[in-house]
C-alpha cells in the first residue's frame, strides 16, 4: 500500500504538512506541482533530504495557471498564455479538441522543471485534477514516457478501480466512477507500451464533508489489496478538509506500520 501527498508547491501550510507526514513515516509519496515554484523552496530541500523514504513525483498543473515556461506551442491547452480553466479542459478534451503534441511538448517541460529543481527525474508522474488521464493528454503523456530510455520510465499514476469496491466504500460515488473510468483508459494505455503504473487506487472524498474524514480514511484502508495500492491524500493546514486530513494521516495506524513504496516487479 502506497500514500501519496498531492499538491506540493501549492501552498506554504500545503507544503509544511507534507514534509511533517513524511517526516513521521506517514507517507510512501510526494507529488510535486513543478510548475508553481521558481526556485528550490525551504520545504523542496527539506522534502528532498527524506528522498530515501519517500517517492518524489510531478504533478503535472494543466488547467487555470500560467504556463512553465510561458509559451506559444500548446494552443490547444492555453488561451491567451494562460492554461484553460478545468471545466473547459474537461469539455474540449472529451470532444477531441486537445492535441496530444501539445500535452507532450508541455509534459515535456515541466518533467525537464522537475529535474531541474530536483536535480533529478521524477520516480513517478501525476496530474492535479487527474489531467493526465484526460483524452488527448493521457496519449501524450503515454507518447513522452514512451520516448524515454525504458529504465528510465517513471511509474504514472491511473485512477482506475472496480465499481463494486467504489459502491462498497460509499465515498463519493460519482466522482469516484467519472474518475475510474478516465482511469481505466489510461491503464490500458499505459500497460500496452509496458509502462508501470499502480494497481489499485483510492482516496477521493466528498471534501465537503471533511468532519467524517477519519472514518473515510478507515473505509479506504479496509479495502486495500495487496500490490502497488495507491491512496491519494491532500493535507494542509488553512483548509478545513485538508486540516482534517493531515490530522487524520498523523493519528491513523497503518496496517504494516509505514506505508510502501512503488514494487516495480509487482507490475504486470
């Protein structure tokens, strides 16, 4: 079972809870949004000296921000230099409209940020807002990986999981179902050109409904499988929900004590 802390660079109270929770061995994974911060942070450094414990990833930002660096090549995800909105992503990608050279060529960027401040490749590549699995996106990124030497390939996070496990748990159904089934796209792409990716996920949440986080936590932990098992966290401090997760994660007892990082020979 592997947890991974979204959202890194997004925010000071955002960025500190990571760097606690990984701190205390609660986290297997880190996903980093490259492409919101200039320089090394305080937090990046401090982040990165747990690199032992804990898998460095990019989490790919493809909706709202300025693009990194700003540029002219992905006008199928920009309008007027800045990235579209999510809502106008989601719709012109299920119609067809984005063109996966220009989710490449921006991947491509922010994967080369990422090294940059890292001063390495990332273990493994995300997207905020699930961008990555999007139509159009998702055969970019597919295409990018795809072109890296193959031991070089990170592992790519999909949201897939079965509907009976979704209508079990009882979070957030429906977003939880849109989620899985771009997921499902994704993971059969991702397997075809021999690229490692998790084999279970969880952690989408009714975010308003943050006071029952905890008990959330606990229906999601009962239902982890052996393998490569993602749960998706999102702690903070200034946000009631992502106060309650970060508490929640601080306090919980995993069931093998720390969670896992990603077992490659695990990958079908």
């Amino acid at each position: 079972m592997m947890i991974c802390a979204d959202d890194f660079g997004l925010a000071p109270d955002v960025d500190e809870s990571i760097v606690r929770l990984a701190a205390a061995r609660k986290l297997s994974a880190v996903s980093v949004m490259a492409a919101l911060l200039k320089e090394p942070t305080p937090a990046l450094k401090r982040l990165l000296e747990l690199r032992g414990q804990v898998e460095i990833g990019l989490h790919l930002v493809l909706t709202d921000e300025v693009s990194l660096p700003p540029s002219e090549h992905g006008g199928s995800l920009h309008r007027n230099g800045r990235f579209l909105s999510f809502g106008k992503l989601l719709g012109r990608s299920l119609a067809g409209g984005v063109r996966s050279a220009d989710a490449r060529r921006e991947i491509a960027a922010q994967y080369e940020w990422f090294e940059g401040l890292t001063d390495a490749a990332p273990d493994f590549v995300d997207g905020h807002l699930h961008v990555q699995q999007l139509p159009g996106v998702r055969r970019g990124l597919v295409e990018f990986i795809a072109g890296l030497p193959p031991d070089e390939h990170p592992w790519v996070r999909n949201g897939a999981e079965p509907m009976e496990t979704i209508s079990r748990r009882g979070v957030a159904p429906l977003k939880c179902w849109a989620i899985a089934r771009l997921g499902r796209a994704l993971r059969e792409r991702l397997q075809a050109r021999s690229i490692p990716t998790n084999d279970g996920f969880a952690g989408v949440c009714d975010y308003g409904d943050w006071r029952h986080y905890p008990d959330t936590l606990q229906r999601i932990l009962a239902q982890v499988r052996p393998g490569n098992y993602l749960i998706m966290t999102h702690p903070g401090q200034r946000e009631d929900w992502r106060r309650a997760e970060y508490e929640a994660l601080l306090a919980v007892t995993l069931p093998d004590g720390e969670p896992q990082r990603f077992a490659r020979k695990q990958v079908a």
